[in-house]
C-alpha cells in the first residue's frame, strides 16, 4: 500500500495533520486542511472523508484527555451529550453512502469552500457566559446531534461549530464551549471512523500517518489554548485550503474548460 504514494505525498500528509491538529485546538477547522489533502494525494472522495476521521479520530482524542484531565471539562457533564451526538454522526455517516462517487468529487471541495468562506467570516463567539437560549433537553437532543449528522456527513469546522453552539445556544463561556466541543467532536469522530472501517473506505497507511502528525499538533495546541487570536489562524486555514481546491481543481481539468 505505501508503494502507491511518494514519499512527498507521505511527508505532505504528515506535515497536513500535524499542522490540523494544532490548529484544530486552538481554533477549529483543522479538517479544512487535512480532508482537501487527502483528495489532492489522489483519494477516492468517500474513502478520502473515511481517512480524514481515522487521523482526526487521535486528535480529538488527544485534546479531549487533556482537557478532561485539566478539569476544563468534566466527565458527568458531556457523557449525554457525547451520546446524541454519536447517534447523530451515525446517521450522518449513513446518509453520505447513498451519495454518488462522482457527485461527492465536486460536491466536497463546493462544501470545503463554503465552509472556508463562513470559517473566516463568522464572528467570533463571546468570552463571558450568557443566558441560553435553549432548554438544555432540546441542546442535546436536536442541537448537539445534528452537528454530529454534519460530521458524519462531511466533517470540517464541526469542532467550531459544536463550540458555537455551546456559546450561542447553551449560554457557556467561550473557553468552556471549546473545551467541551473535543469530547463531543470525538464522540462524533468515533462513531463515523466505525462506519468507514467496516464499510471498507479507510486508506490505513495514509490514516496512521497522518495519526502520528495529528496527536503531536494536538498535544502542542493544548498547551497554547485561546493563548492564539482566531481570526489569523481562519485566516491562514482558509487561505491554504483554497490553494489547495485551486491545485484540485487543474488537476481535474475543471478551470481550462
């Protein structure tokens, strides 16, 4: 398997994830890097969003044990929410197998700049807690679970959004949202990683690589938490991704017709 990739190919994934998983700590949106690489290696779409998760899957991991163990969040609070979301992602997970292949390799980089443009525009949540906005049955029954059905869907940004939604809908602080959205974007992760493996659509060597470089961004990101202004790092997030939809995009021949 590592024969069909060169060794700057390998060295691209590595650097992609170690770079998504410091970022994706301190300001979300790592998959904006990681998945446009994944296509950009030469990925089939569908097995290019199943490799995504295997490598995200460690890093969410990595900075949801620091964050439990520095007490930024405790265990009681988030185990319900990570349940609705993991059923949630599930069906997200689901629903992406009936789309088809050849749809997916122009619907992914759409979305990818999409959610790029809003990644960098989206103002930035409140640091003070607020009152919230919605019953916290309704925050874990209908919000946390269909942020974890667009990760299962697609992916990219959810972290941000999972901390969005904490801020504008549940009232929490904004360091208090993100530390909780990494237990939750794991929870997420988990369960469409579990899909992907059993439906075939994980390229491993290219997954347990980037695994490597992801836990290592990850354990650095946590140690410089909200320490980083977010607008420069969606700046640069979305300026690399679409360079690289750019590079997608005359490799598919799409910009010379």
């Amino acid at each position: 398997m590592i024969a069909e990739f060169s060794y700057q190919i390998l060295l691209l994934l590595f650097f992609a994830a170690v770079f998504a998983g410091f970022i994706d700590t301190l300001a979300g949106g790592g998959g904006l890097i990681t998945l446009p690489t994944l296509i950009l290696a030469g990925i089939p779409p569908i097995s290019a969003l199943g490799t995504n998760k295997l490598q995200s899957s460690m890093g969410t991991a990595t900075s949801s044990l620091l964050m439990l163990r520095k007490r930024k969040v405790t265990w009681d609070e988030v185990k319900p929410l990570m349940l609705t979301a993991f059923i949630g992602s599930c069906l997200g997970t689901a629903a992406i197998q009936f789309v088809d292949s050849q749809a997916l390799s122009f619907i992914i980089p759409a979305a990818l700049l999409v959610i790029a443009i809003y990644f960098l525009f989206s103002p930035t949540p409140t640091q003070d807690k607020q009152t919230p906005q919605v019953s916290q049955s309704t925050f874990k029954n209908a919000i946390v679970p269909s942020v974890g059905f667009y990760d299962g869907f697609f992916g990219p940004g959810t972290g941000s959004f999972f901390a969005l939604a904490g801020v504008t809908a549940n009232g929490k602080g904004l360091i208090k949202a993100t530390a909780m959205a990494k237990p939750l974007n794991f929870a997420t992760n988990i369960a469409s990683l579990t899909i992907f493996i059993v439906l075939g659509k994980v390229v491993w060597v290219a997954g347990l690589l980037m695994i490597t470089g992801q836990v290592l961004g990850a354990w650095v990101g946590s140690h410089f938490l909200l320490k980083t202004k977010p607008i420069y790092i969606r700046g640069l997030i979305v300026l690399i991704c679409s360079a690289m939809l750019i590079r997608y995009s005359v490799d598919q021949g799409w910009l010379s017709r």
